[in-house]
C-alpha cells in the first residue's frame, strides 16, 4: 500500500536498527542520517515492523519515550511464519528530529524471543532546503502474507519518474534475514537486484537490513554499509534503479523472492523510492484588465505555485503592477514548494492612442468673426475651453486661443491635440472732420492710418483716401460720414463723423448819405456775431453800426464790412459814401438903389439858394 508521496525542494535521508531476533535483553541501537544545514523537517517517521501479537512497547528516541500499540498500526494485519498476525506500525517523530543532529539512539526494552515483538526500525525523514531542487519520494508499505514470493505487483507513484535528472534511488526495508541462503532478492521492474540479508552493521544477528542513504540535489548517497549500485549483496539493501526504469513513466512493479526455494520466513516491511522529480504545477496567469491603453496600470496575478518571475522585466512576486505601451505577451515563471517550476502566459493587449488631426478655417480670424474647428482620428471629441462635445464645433473668441481636443477611440483610449485660433485686432477708426465747416469752404476728412479705405458720405460721395477732401462746400455736403478701414491682418472696422455746413451770413452794408463835409456819416450792417469794417482814411471799426464824425472829403469812398455769424462762418460786403465838399457861395446887388428901386440880388457858386434878409425877407 502506499502510504507517503510527496514533491518538494529538499531531499530524504533514510536509517535502520534491526536486534537480534533472539535478543530479549534491552538493547540501544544506533541510526545515522545526514540532513544539510538551512534545511527544515518535512516529514519524520519511526516506522517498525511488528511481527504477531506483541504487546504495546515503549522505546526511546533519543531519549524520548515512544510507545508503538495498535493504536500506531497503519496496515491491516497479514500473517507471518513468526507469531501470525503481523502488521507495520508508524510514529510522527518530526518533533524529536533536529537539523543538525544526524545520530539517533533507539532504546528497545527487553522483548520476548522471535515472535511477538515489535522488531525491525526504520528512521526516514523528508526535508525542505529552498536552495535544493525538488525531490520526488514514495513509501509503500507491505499487506502481504509472507509467501517464498511475495509480489507488491505495479506500484504507482504520483511524479513521474526522471531517469535524466539524478539518481533514481530504492530502499528495501527488511526483517529476519539470516545469511545469502535466507535472503531476500528484490524485483524491478523484472530484473533481479541480488540477495539482500543481514547482518547489517545496524543489525544484530538476523537482522533485517535497511537501505541507509541520503539524497538530495539528484543524488544517492550511502550510509551505513550500503552502496549506490544497481545490485544488492549481503548486508546492504540500496539501488540506484536508473537503468530499469522508463523515463517519464509512474509506475514500477516491485516482488520479493526468498533465496531458499521452499523459503518464506522474511518480512519485506516495507519499500522507498527517491528521485529527482517535477509534476509540473498548474499555473494560472490573470491580467486585470486585459484590455488597456498605453501607460495604464495592469496587475498580473500568478497562482498555483510558492513563487513567481513574471517577464519582460524579471519581476519577482505572484503580484505586480505593470503599464506596458504595446501589447505585451507576459509570461510567468513559476516554482512550487518543491522546486517544480511552470509557466504560464497572459496577453495584455494595448490598444494604441488614436491619432487626433485637428484643423481650424480660417486658422486666423478678426474679432467677431467664427471659425469652424475640426478633429478627426477618434470616435468622440471633447473641446476645450468651452467643454463642447463634437468633431466641428464654431467658436467665436475674443482672443488668440489654444484650443485642446480629447479624443477617445472606440477602445476607449485617450490623446490630446492642440490648435492655436488666432484672432487679430480690429483697425480702431475714429474719423475725424474740419466740422463745421462754412458754404464754400473745404471739408477735410481723416482717419488713423491703416491698410485701405473706404469713405461713404452725402449726396453719393465716396473716396478710397485716407484723407479726402471736398471744396466750396454747399449745405448739402453736410451728414452723416462712414469710413471703412482694413489693417495689415485683412481686418476691418467702420466709424462715422457728423459734418455740420454752416451757412454764410446774409449782409447788406448801408450808409444815411451822401453826406456833406462836417457832417456825421452813419454805417450799418444787419445784425451778426461781429463786425469788422475798414474804410477811407484808414477807418476801421468792429461795431456793427459805427460812425464817422465830422466827415469830410476824404471819407468818401467804400466801406468794407466783414460780419461772422454764429456757426464761424464770415461774409463781406461794400457800400459807398459820399462826402460833399461845402459850396463856397458869392452874393452880389445892385446896390444902391433908390428907394422905390428894386433890388437885384445876385448869388453864384451853389446849385439851389436860400435867401434871407431884413423885413423877414425870404426867397429861395
């Protein structure tokens, strides 16, 4: 029956004691094993033979009472030619077995003679080193009546046997094998080991012997007596089996045959196996999430093993957190507690960043004006400023703007663009005029310099100067101006001057004469703003109706007046005065008369005459 498999970083180390089977005294039997140092116990196990009905019996294990009763039996009893029913019994010893200590003192007490006892001992311990590969080890134990040949039949272990990684290593465990007439010859796999028999140098006469060995890093290695060659002979009862077993397979037939033909005294207790083995552990490799953008974070979970090399990146650990940029077929290495290592692979697929192209039309615009901005290269657009979703969207800024795009693909991934609107002032226009501006003067227009004009006015004016002009104005010049001006960047702007046509004054100079010399000469001119008369004799006034006392010849002539209303505007205008000069009148008579004559008056030197004389005399 199997009764112990197991795979793990470390190794076995195997010892027995057999006493003589006619000893009845207490006897102190001596085991050695071999553990290396950073190793921890696995498994121990003090297993004996017990041959018919004996009683519960205490040993001791290094000093430690240990006591073998049915309630230690692990095999269903099978009968054999000393005390019938017998059986095999194990004690968990792993508590009293320390690395670093590789004698072990068995104290058996004293027993009855041949049959009913607890008779051949068996030490076998299993070991964890994490710096050992693994070790693959089985234990089966006998159920059979003892028989001239006994046939354990195919034995299958759980790890498949390695005939290119070490030593495949066999241990028989055996009892009351007196001399090579009365040995035990193992069977593997059909071929014939040799003769195994006491005594063994742990035995006393008799005795079982005990295949006494260490292993580890593929390797047997002997203890005791023993040695690691594919025969048996004599005392030592070890094999390294290689040669007789199929490379990859799990099963092995194991038989025992007597030496002496009639033969069927001895107790094969049982069988151990060691080799170098790997059940390859079952990996499991999770990518979460599976399905990323680049950068983003992915953990990569391993189980089914003690630990774990994920790559790329050599990264130790059943966990890590990765953030590839291109789809990534991650592969994990991954060791078991025995030293059996698997992979297992997971794809992280990355789905690539869309490629935004962004556009604006126009690329640059005057205030005021759209422009239409356009992405393409993903599957939704958002914009900013403005957090407008599209992939045309209209803006109007006030400013020069950067605009950013976030593109997102179907796969949900993620890119940025950016586009600079440029938006250009518009011209400042503030048109100017020589307003008012009288009837028959010359409107001068103007506006800050730019790039083009375009001037719209009264009465179908237009002019593409800068500063135009109109001359000898008339009142329907004046309105409403619209200048339209253009900058450098094609932008334009409007702006509009009121011209105000003032009209000229309505004058007409007048004068009371003609006037005679010494007498007041009086001008005058309808009423103004003011007045500005010059005249003969360097006359010059600023009344509106000035005079000239005491006239006289020389102010005679044209008196000029020039009048400005109350819109700045000025007309002139003439009158002429006359200035007669005083008649120098002669008056002549005939006299003397008589009376009675009549007189004869005379005047000369005027037009008209006037005259008078005594009496009241009167003619004219």
């Amino acid at each position: 029956m199997s009764y112990y498999q197991d795979l793990f970083a470390g190794g076995v180390t195997v010892a027995g004691y057999s006493p003589d089977y006619f000893q009845t005294a207490p006897v102190t039997g001596v085991m050695t094993i071999n553990i290396p140092p950073g190793s921890t116990i696995r498994k121990a196990y003090l297993i004996c033979g017990r041959l018919g009905n004996a009683p519960a019996t205490t040993v001791t294990f290094n000093g430690t009472p240990l006591t073998f009763n049915a309630g230690n039996q692990i095999t269903p009893n099978f009968n054999t030619l000393y005390g019938g029913p017998s059986a095999v019994h194990i004690i968990n010893v792993a508590a009293f077995v320390t690395v670093g200590v590789s004698i072990y003192n068995l104290g058996i007490p004293a027993q009855a003679s041949t049959s009913n006892r607890y008779q051949d001992y068996c030490l076998y311990v299993s070991y964890d080193n994490p710096l050992l590969p693994s070790t693959a080890t089985a234990i089966f134990l006998n159920t059979l009546n003892a028989s001239n040949f006994m046939n354990f039949g195919t034995l299958t272990v759980l790890y498949p046997f390695n005939t290119a990684a070490g030593d495949i290593g066999y241990s028989y465990f055996g009892g009351y094998e007196c001399g090579n007439g009365d040995g035990e010859q193992p069977i593997i796999n059909g071929t014939n080991l040799g003769t195994a028999w006491g005594q063994d140098i742990n035995s006393g006469q008799c005795g079982g012997p005990v295949g006494s060995f260490y292993y580890n890093s593929g390797l047997l290695t002997a203890l005791s007596d023993d040695n690691v060659n594919q025969a048996v002979a004599g005392p030592e009862a070890l094999s390294r089996i290689n040669p007789l077993i199929t490379n990859g397979s799990t099963t092995v037939t194991v038989a025992y045959q007597h030496q002496n033909v009639g033969g069927q005294d001895n107790h094969p207790w049982g069988t151990i196996f060691v080799w170098n083995s790997c059940q390859v552990p079952t990996i499991t490799a999770v990518a979460s999430p599976s399905n990323i953008c680049p950068g983003q974070p992915v953990t990569l979970t391993g189980g089914g093993a003690a630990t774990y090399t994920w790559n790329p990146g050599n990264i130790a650990g059943a966990v890590t957190v990765v953030s590839p940029t291109v789809t990534t077929i991650y592969t994990v290495s991954a060791t078991s507690a025995a030293g059996c290592t698997g992979t297992k692979t997971v794809n992280v697929i990355v789905n690539p960043l869309p490629t935004l192209t962004v556009t604006a039309s126009p690329t640059a615009i005057c205030i005021g004006q759209n422009a239409t901005l356009t992405a393409i290269g993903a599957n939704t657009y958002t914009w900013n400023p403005g957090n407008v979703n599209g992939t045309n969207i209209t803006v109007s800024p006030v400013a020069t703007t950067i605009y950013t795009v976030i593109g997102t693909s179907t796969a949900g991934c993620t890119n940025t663009k950016t586009i600079s609107l440029t938006v250009n002032p518009l011209p400042i226009v503030n048109p100017t005029s020589n307003s008012p501006v009288c009837v028959g003067g010359t409107l001068n227009l103007g506006v800050g310099a730019n790039t083009s004009y375009t001037w719209a006015g009264p009465g179908g004016f237009n002019s593409n100067l800068q500063n135009p002009t109109i001359a000898n104005v008339t009142a329907t010049v004046g309105g409403v101006y619209n200048v339209t001006v253009t900058n450098a960047s094609g932008c334009k702007n409007s702006g509009t001057t009121n011209v105000v046509i003032s009209p000229l004054p309505v004058i007409n100079p007048t004068n009371t004469g003609p006037f005679c010399a010494g007498t007041t000469i009086n001008l005058a001119v309808t009423a103004a703003t003011s007045y500005t008369w010059t005249g003969p004799n360097a006359f010059n006034s600023n009344l509106q109706n000035p005079i000239v006392v005491n006239s006289q010849t020389i102010n005679a002539g044209a008196y000029t007046v020039t009048v400005t209303n109350a819109g700045g505007c000025m007309s002139s205008g003439t009158t002429n005065v006359i200035v007669n000069s005083l008649p120098t009148p002669t008056a002549s008579s005939n006299s003397a008369v008589c009376a009675g004559q009549a007189i004869n008056l005379t005047g000369a030197g005027a037009v008209t005459y006037t005259w008078t004389g005594p009496g009241a005399y009167i003619s004219t």
